[in-house]
C-alpha cells in the first residue's frame, strides 16, 4: 500500500474547520466551566448549608461517570424533559452542537470544581484573615484576594486538565458532530483512506498536547522556584487529584 | 425500571443486555489494568534510570501516548493497524470474531495509554524518595535492576497507591470509548435499550447505577488496599490533625 498523502491535503480547509470546532468547544467548555467550578468550590469552600452537599454530590456523580455516557444522558433524556415542562408536550430536540457544548461545559465544572477547591484549601489561612481584618465582605475576600492566588498556583493543573479536555472533545464523535476527529472520519470513509487520515489526526493531536503540556510543565517549573507548593502538593494529595 | 424485565430482541431480557455489558466492561477493564500496571511500572522506572538512551526511550512513550486522544488511539489499533502490517497478519487481524475483533484493539488502546499515565506516577514516587536510599543500594553492591525491584519499586508503589486508585477509576470510565469501535460494553448496551425500548431514563439511569456500584466498591477495596500498605508516618492525613 501507499500512503496517499495528496488527498489529505485536498481535504485540509474541512479538517481545518473541524479542528476550529474542536477548539471552540474547548473554549467554552474551559471558561464556563471554570466559573461555575469556581462557583462551586467556592460554596463547598465556605460550608454552605445544602448547596455545600449538593454540590458535592454532583461533582462525585460527575467524576464517577464516563463522559460518553454523559453525552447520551443530555443528547436523549434533556429533550425529552424540556418536552415535559413546555405545553407542546413533545420532546424538543437540543441538536448535537448545543448539547455538546451544555455537556463539556457540565461535565468539565466537576473536575476545575476539585481543581480549584484544593487551591482554596492550600492558600496561606493568613490570606483569609486578612482580608477579614480590612473589613473586605465575604465576596469581594474571594474575588479580589483568594481566587486570584489560586488560579495562580493551580495554573499547571488547570492547563493540563484543560489538555484532557481537547482531547476528550474527540468523543463527540458519538453524536456524529464534524469536529476534528469526526472531519476527517468522514472523509477517510468516503475515499476509503483511513490510514492516511487517522494518522494525520493522531499526529496533529500529538503536536497540539504536546506544545500544551510543555506549557504547563514550564509554569510548574516557574513555580518550584517559588514556595507555598508543598501544600498545593498535599491537598492535590488529598483530592486524588495528583494525577494531574 | 420494569422495562429491564421485558423481552428483548434476542429472546433474552434487557437486564440480560446490561449483564452483559457489565462482563465486557470489567474483563476490559481488568485485562488493560493489569497490562497498563505492568508496562507503567517498568516505563515510569525508565524514566528514572541513570541509563540516557533507556531514560529517553520512556519519555518519548509517555510523550506520544499521553498526548494523542484515547479514541483516536483505539481507530489507530482498530483500524489502521491491520493496514499497515503485513497483508497476511493483517487479513488474519481481521479474521478474528466479533466481540475479540473490538476487544483486542481497546485492550492495546486502553492499555498502552493509561501506562503512560501510570508511568508519571511512578516516576514522580521514585522521584520522591530519598537520594540516599539509592546510594546505599549502590553501597551495598545492588545491580540497577536489584535496586528498582528490591529498593525504590515497593516504597515508590506505596506511596502511590492513592494516585494510583484514581488512574483505576479513570481506567474503568474509558472503558466507554471502546463502544466507538462496537464492543457492547455498558455504555453501548444502554444506549441499545434506549434504541429498541425509547425508555431513555431507565435504560441510562441503570448503567449509570452501574458505573457508581464498580466505583463505590473500587473505593472500599482502594481503602483498605491503602491502609494496610501504608507506609507508617507517611500519611498524607498526618497533616490535617494540626
């Protein structure tokens, strides 16, 4: 066999436009699941009443779960429900793109959600007293003294759970969507080249990690030099969430 | 939940259909596991060695394998392998029977990517230990080999073991995956109900109960696991009696 490589450069401005896709998806996926992963630390962080509970059952339930079957939950049972509260009394049909992006955005929240508590949990108790003793309300402690040193020093695992993300946007796949991976499935069925296809994927993919995971590599080294790790290390410890 | 009691297609019931699911879920599981443990281990030591050549072998597994996503992976051993070899051991890849055709490449998919994962946890144990406990092992006239088997391999591993539950648990949810290359495993058998029954809630409500029971049980057996490998005056739970 050989491997044809003009055809996949006949299809680069489709594959472009998948990989534009993907990248969305991560985008919103990231921002809108860090707000509300910071959001819900931050209840879980303070010992809300009940939401402090119920968050931390969502993010449980979330983490316990596949992705795929995630999917399948808001891809199927959501329109039915919305079906349910509407008159029509017919399920209503989200579309694969919007649930993908409802989806990855929910799903993503419960992993930042630990990501971020445990920085809350690391930060000097010094900080929060301080922004007490200057009188700061309880929101604005937050927003302008404690979550800020957080993303700071969870900037390593924030980026490296954020590489996870990309790559798992390539399960949309189960909803047919056209994104990078799903680009080049469909052509690579259509000329019958799916050598030639899937290993361009494998290997953009490889490229675009890569170059991320030296990023946060270089942001943890940049932080080894300064201190207040140790105790980022012990309640990433304590959160199972080394791994990162 | 009735719906699971009803008749399916095949004669059987749709609780039969996620039994199963269930068996191909955790014979993947286990299978990959156990290969991911064994090849993480001896990669994750790999990056650790004084040896450059071997040290940099490892890295570049790691590189590769962590960074291409599982699923495109699994296309790759699933779809691409058979191509790529020769015609004969490729026709006879595809040769093999259903569930095995699907089983076999998730297992090299699953498998080779979370020892990659794997392999950063036993690098960063390694790494952690004392530089002395390699020096006396170099004093005491230890080849490499004695050092990492007798040495740093069991004080790195039980460090690990809590990171290491976690990469169990990431393990049995991307188990899923293999659904894209159709082996009916939980996931596939939940959405097939919802296909044949259009009882959308029950049939994902019973595979998510699933997914929970294996993690819960996982939890319980990684606990005791943890506690009675536990390394005394180690515990990362020290810290928080102050």
């Amino acid at each position: 066999m050989s491997f044809d490589f003009a055809a996949v450069v006949s299809a680069t401005p489709y594959l472009l436009q998948g990989l534009l896709f993907s990248v969305e998806l991560t985008l919103v996926a990231m921002i809108g699941g860090m707000l509300l992963g910071t959001f819900m630390a931050i209840i879980r962080h303070m010992g809300v009443p009940v939401a402090s509970e119920a968050v931390r059952a969502y993010v449980t339930l979330m983490r316990s779960i596949p992705l795929i079957l995630v999917l399948f939950w808001f891809f199927f049972l959501v329109p039915l429900l919305l079906g349910h509260l509407t008159p029509a009394g017919h399920s209503i049909p989200l579309g694969p793109r919007f649930t993908a992006f409802i989806t990855f955005t929910l799903f993503e929240s419960a992993y930042y959600a630990e990501i971020v508590r445990a920085g809350l949990k690391a930060i000097d108790k010094g900080q929060y007293e301080g922004a007490k003793a200057l009188g700061l309300s309880t929101s604005s402690m937050y927003s302008s003294v404690v979550v800020p040193q957080v993303l700071r020093a969870t900037a390593p695992i924030i980026v490296s759970q954020t590489i996870i993300l990309f790559q798992d946007t390539a399960l949309v796949y189960v909803l047919s969507l056209t994104d990078f991976l799903g680009a080049a499935a469909k052509i690579a069925q259509r000329d019958s080249k799916l050598v030639e296809f899937y290993s361009t994927v494998a290997v953009v993919y490889l490229l675009i990690c890569s170059i991320g995971s030296e990023l946060s590599e270089r942001f943890r080294k940049k932080q080894g030099q300064r201190s207040s790790n140790g105790r980022l290390e012990r309640a990433k410890r304590m959160f199972g969430l080394a791994r990162l | 939940m009735q719906v699971l009691f009803d008749q399916a297609a095949d004669g059987g019931t749709y609780l039969g259909w996620l039994m199963s699911g269930l068996f191909w879920t955790l014979l993947l599981w286990f299978v990959s596991g156990v290969l991911a443990f064994a090849i993480g281990i001896g990669v994750g030591a790999a990056r650790t060695v004084r040896h450059l050549p071997l040290r940099i072998a490892a890295r570049l597994y790691v590189q590769v394998f962590r960074n291409v996503p599982l699923l495109v992976q699994m296309f790759l051993w699933y779809f691409v392998l058979p191509e790529v070899i020769p015609t004969t051991w490729g026709s006879a890849i595809k040769q093999i029977a259903p569930p095995w055709a699907s089983f076999y490449p998730a297992v090299a998919g699953l498998s080779l990517y979370t020892a990659s994962r794997i392999a950063e946890q036993v690098r960063a144990g390694v790494n952690s230990l004392s530089d002395g406990q390699r020096k006396a092992a170099d004093a005491l006239g230890l080849t490499a080999f004695q050092t990492y088997v007798l040495v740093l391999l069991p004080q790195a591993l039980r460090i690990t073991i809590p990171t290491l539950t976690s990469e169990a648990l990431g393990l049995l949810k991307n188990t899923s995956v293999a659904l894209t290359i159709g082996l009916l495993e939980i996931t596939a058998r939940a959405a097939q109900i919802n296909e044949f029954t259009f009882r959308t809630f029950d049939a994902f409500a019973s595979a998510t109960i699933l997914y929970l029971l294996i993690a819960l049980v996982l939890h319980q057996v990684a606990f005791q696991v943890e506690r009675i490998l536990r390394i005394p005056g180690t515990s990362p739970n020290n810290t928080s009696r102050k």
